[in-house]
C-alpha cells in the first residue's frame, strides 16, 4: 500500500517525561522547489529536541516532509514553517532545526531555527 504525502504530524507519550534528553533526526532527503525557478532544492535537516509530553513518529515526519516536495518555497521559510508545525504537534521543551541546503547558483546555505518553551513558574509559599 503506497502512502501519500501528509501534513498530518503524529505523536505519542514520551516513556520518561520527568528527564531532559535530546532526540536527534537527520533527514538527508529532503526536497522542496525553489519559487523562482521550480528547480528542486535539496537539504540535510537536522532535528534536535528535548521532548516534553509528547514525541514525533518517525513515519508520520517521513510523510510530513514529503509535503513540501512540489511546493516552492524560500529555504528561510520553508525551515522556520517545519519548526513551528513541529512545536505545535508536540510542544517541546527545546528544539533546533537545521536546513543544510546544497549548493545553489554557487552559494551554499544553511538555515538554523531555535525554539524553547517558557518556563513554567513554580508555586511557592510566600512569606
């Protein structure tokens, strides 16, 4: 059964929501068009993120990034839109992305994304 491209990101529980440990994707085969030229643009992504109470599936970020294939879009754009879909779907407390994009009219460019959650505040006993 062939699966089709998705915007759909899936989750499921983090097994150790009490610890801060990094999850690290590499995802060499991504493609998007570039908005001038339609020419494919590719790039090594890279994910970091220490999850909070929810985890991205593997499968559905495959489909997810699969997406973006036939769309045109600045590399600048096209990482920071990733960035915040992923937040969204698993409200980490840290993630990096990294878009390593191949050379393009001779010029080689890497687009880095950062997002950290707020801290919560702790309820104490005033004085």
């Amino acid at each position: 059964m062939k699966k089709q491209p998705s915007k759909l990101l899936e989750t499921f529980v983090n097994p150790y929501p009490e610890r801060d440990y990094e999850i690290e994707m590499e995802c060499p085969e991504f493609t998007c068009l570039c908005p001038r030229t339609g020419q494919p643009d590719f790039a090594l992504l890279t994910l970091h993120y220490v999850p909070d109470r929810l985890c991205i599936e593997l499968k559905s970020l495959k489909l997810y990034l699969w997406s973006f294939r036939n769309e045109g879009a600045f590399h600048e754009r096209v990482i920071n839109q990733i960035l915040d879909d992923l937040v969204a779907a698993c409200r980490p407390r840290q993630m990096t992305l990294e878009g390593d994009f191949n050379v393009r009219g001779g010029i080689h460019t890497r687009v880095t994304a950062e997002y950290t959650a707020p801290r919560k505040a702790k309820r104490g006993k005033t004085k």
